[in-house]
C-alpha cells in the first residue's frame, strides 16, 4: 500500500510540475531576459522577501571554509547578501567577485559593498556563462536556481577554480513525494525567484556533474539544502 501511495504521489508531482505557471519557462529551460526582468523590478524589495533564508545561505558560506588571501565567487550575487560575510573571510589581501546578470540587483550590492567599506570587493555585470570570471579558490551558488540549471553556465564557474577548489549552493527543492503540502508550498513561492522548475528534484546535478561529489543537506522538512564539494579535475 505505502509503494501504490509514493507511486500516486510521484505521479502527481509530476502532474504538477509540468502545468504551466506565470513568469516559468514552459519549455522548462531557464530564461535569462525573464530573470532579467524580474529582478530589476524586484530589487528594491528582494532583501525583504528572503530574511528566512538565512540560515542556509549561512550554512553554504561555511561550507566554503574561506581563509585569508583567497579569491570566492558569488555567483549571482543578487542585491549582496553574502558579500560582507565573504569579505570579512578573505580579508583585505583575498577578493570577492560578484557577478550578477540584473543591473537593479548590482546597484544595490554595490550600494552595500560601499556603505560598509568592503574594498576587497569587485561586482560583474552579465551572464557568468558569457563573462570573463577570474581564477579563484571557491564559489558560491547562493539561491541561484536558474544558474545551477543552466549547465554552460555552472562548467564555466568550475573552470575558473583552481585545483581542489571548493563550491557551495544553497536553495529551494523538492521534497519527498510524499509530501504533497510542502511540495505545493515550493510550486507556488519558487516562481517569484526562478524561471524554471526542472531540477528541483535535484538542483544541484549539474554542479555535481562538473565539479565531483557534493554533501547534500536538507533543511526545512526538505523544501531547502546546502550542497558542497571539492572540485575534481581528471
């Protein structure tokens, strides 16, 4: 009986995951220009509509495990929530990049990087699958669904670590099948950040498949998790 119920529920969640949504890619790619969009309308309130993630974004910050004179990428950095934290890490002989492809998001990190002296502190506009990255120590893939989903994308960021670099993500998932209310909770907020649902089984396959094996926790009943890893060059 618990195996027919999995097995409805399974079916279901596909069900649900293929039904069109407002703002999410039907095609089931992700959409720069839309994400684009989006967050240059949403950036004067973003910081407001994500104080309860902290406690994962923090957690993915740790994985990093950051020490002075080091080089970290914040992809997609947003409006610069993590920025003080990976500048303090690094300190005043290592760098921070950010890099984020909405203008409206990087004035506000930029606003945020000067009004708390982080000197250390470099910001990229543009699509981090197009852009030149510098070569760096760690990255950091903080509640950047799209990017993760976008598999030239995450090659190009591994390709700018050097050897045995470290990469963390942290965001939104599925859950269990089973659990069809937190489920249906991730479907109708995820929309508001992401363009695409593919993957949110498993946000983090395409960085696993570029960088090595990652250590995957879930927080939140499942709806959330920090993935993190050492990148293995063959």
């Amino acid at each position: 009986m618990s195996q027919l119920i999995a097995a409805l529920d399974e079916k279901r969640l596909r069900r649900f995951q293929r039904s069109d949504t407002p703002g999410v890619s039907p095609n089931n790619t992700p959409s720069p220009e839309a994400a684009r969009q989006r967050y240059d309308e949403t950036a004067n309130r973003y910081d407001l509509t994500t104080r309860l993630l902290a406690r994962p974004r923090r957690q993915a910050f740790e994985a990093l495990g950051l020490r002075a004179g080091e080089t970290v990428l914040d992809i997609a950095c947003g409006t610069g929530l993590n920025l003080s934290a990976l500048s303090r890490a690094v300190g005043s002989s290592g760098h921070v990049v950010g890099a984020d492809i909405s203008a409206g998001m990087l004035a506000r990190a930029k606003a945020r990087a000067t009004a708390e002296g982080l000197g250390n502190v470099e910001l990229l506009l543009g699509d981090v699958s197009k852009i030149e990255l510098p070569d760096a120590d760690a990255a950091l893939f903080s509640f950047t669904h799209d990017v993760l989903r976008t598999p030239v994308a995450v090659r190009a960021v591994v390709a700018s670590l050097r050897s045995s670099g470290r990469v963390a993500a942290a965001g939104v998932k599925y859950a269990h099948p089973a659990a069809i209310p937190i489920n249906l909770a991730v479907r109708a907020v995820a929309p508001r950040f992401i363009t695409t649902r593919e993957g949110l089984r498993r946000p983090w396959s395409n960085l696993a498949e570029a960088a090595g094996p990652l250590k995957v926790e879930s927080l939140l009943f499942g709806s959330l998790y920090v993935a993190s890893g050492r990148v293995l060059r063959t």
